[in-house]
C-alpha cells in the first residue's frame, strides 16, 4: 500500500490503554515498576512515531480512578515516573510540535505534580503536529458525574437551560471537550475490557486489541494496527453503501 493510501485511512485519534506493564515485569523476575519504566520508553517512541504514521490525536490511560487500590508503593513510583517524563520530556515535546493535555481529576494529585502537569499544558499550547492526551486519575464514570455536577450548577445558576441540554452540551463539560472522539481504541496485553476508559466519547470507535504486553509495543505494532483499520467500514449506525 503506498504511502499515500495510507495516510488516508488513518484514524484521526487513537486512544491507547496501555497494559501489561506488571506480568511483563513479573515475567522477568523484576518488580512491576520496572514494567511501567519500561512501559515509559514505549510511550516516548509511539508519541515519536504519530506525525509519521499520520495520528493527529493520541490520547493514553496512564492511571485510571481505580489505579489508587494498587500497593502504596507502586502508586508512588507511578507517580514518581509521571514527574520524571514530564521533567525530561518538557523540551523535546515542545520541540518537535506536541501540544500536551491531561484529563482526569486533578484534585487528587498532589500539587508538585500539578504544576508541573498544568506548565507542560501552557509550554506546549502552541503546537499542533501531534495532540497527545494523558489520562491521569481518569475514569470515565467519574468524568460523567464531574461534567454533570457541572450542568447542574450551571442550571442552578441559570447559565444553562435543561431544555438545551442535547449531546453536545454534554461533550463541551467533559475532560475532552476541545478534542474529536477517538476513531480507534487500542489495548495492549490481550485484555479485552473497556476499563473505564472514554465511555461516551469512544461510542463509534473501532476497537483493535493485541496480545502484546505493553512494554514490547513497538512502533512496528502500532504502524500494523493502524493499517487493519484501514480495512475497516464505520457505519455510524448506517447501512452498508
Ligand atoms: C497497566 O499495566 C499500566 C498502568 C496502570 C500504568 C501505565 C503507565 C505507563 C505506561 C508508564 C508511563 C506513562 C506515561 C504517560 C509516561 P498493568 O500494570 O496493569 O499490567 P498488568 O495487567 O500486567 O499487571
């Protein structure tokens, strides 16, 4: 297939739920934080390959509102590890186009990590190659009671009609509201559950899921992914042409 076909059957948004990061660890004898470094690396090479691939949205679960059951110590070093890649990243993401975002509830991180979440947003606000979305503290039922807290306060405060309320009124209260609904949801680690993730916005996604855990996801994988969507027919709920 040439380039140029290529090109135009990929998805404009790919959203990724990146697992397996523990059992590939565990398979090593490591400890799962070696998994999620490793997982890390994985994470800078899909987001270097997007321009390249033609992606122009990527949006990745890097922990969800169910993650804090975890032992305290690995909530910790994930923690830890999100500090990190935001610090050593900040540059190369700002040189080479991304623009950042991060969704989720962001009044259970600690601050430290905040700021710097909310300095990487404004750094890289005026790129536009790549739009990639960090789900931190996400999860989707939570997004939908956030964004209706919202609409209610909003009614209350008579800002907002209940007769207007209609689809889109809902998109613009949630996390995502500047960006277009995922085309194609990816999950690694043969897994096949929604885990929560962009329930609503994901309503006429593709689903692609692979066996491979996520540290060995390469950009390989992901390239060959993109081409079976191509063979794909989105009907939107309509009969075949
Ligand atoms: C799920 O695998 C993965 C996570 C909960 C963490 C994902 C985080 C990363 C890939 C680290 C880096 C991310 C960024 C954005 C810098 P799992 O631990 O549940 O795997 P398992 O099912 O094999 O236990």
């Amino acid at each position: 297939m040439a380039a140029k076909d290529i090109q135009q059957v990929t998805p404009e948004h790919v959203a990724i739920i990146m697992d397996g990061n523990g059992r590939w660890a565990t398979r090593r004898g490591m400890p799962r934080l070696y998994g999620h470094r490793s997982g890390a690396r994985r994470v800078r090479e899909v987001v270097r390959a997007c321009p390249d691939l033609g992606v122009r949205y990527l949006t990745l679960y890097a922990f969800s509102t169910e993650n804090w059951k975890r032992a305290p110590t690995e909530v910790e070093g994930l923690m830890a590890l999100f500090h990190r890649y935001i610090t050593s990243e900040t540059t190369e993401l700002i040189d080479s186009g991304v623009r950042v975002r991060f969704i989720g509830d962001r009044t259970k991180l600690d601050p430290k990590l905040v700021s710097l979440m909310t300095q990487l947003e404004a750094d890289t606000k005026p790129n536009d190659l790549l739009h990639l979305t960090i789900a931190l503290n996400y999860g989707a039922r939570d997004e939908i009671v956030r964004a209706s807290a919202r609409m209610a306060e909003a009614v209350r405060s008579g800002c907002l009609l209940p007769d207007d309320i209609d689809g889109d009124t809902i998109c613009g209260y949630l996390d995502t509201a500047d960006l277009p609904d995922p085309d194609l949801v990816i999950r690694t680690s043969g897994e096949t559950r929604v885990s929560n993730f962009l329930l609503w916005q994901s309503a006429y996604a593709e689903y692609a899921f692979t066996p491979v855990l996520w540290p060995d996801f390469t950009a390989a994988d992901f390239g060959e992914i993109l081409l079976s969507y191509g063979a794909r027919e989105r009907r939107y709920g309509a009969v075949a042409q």
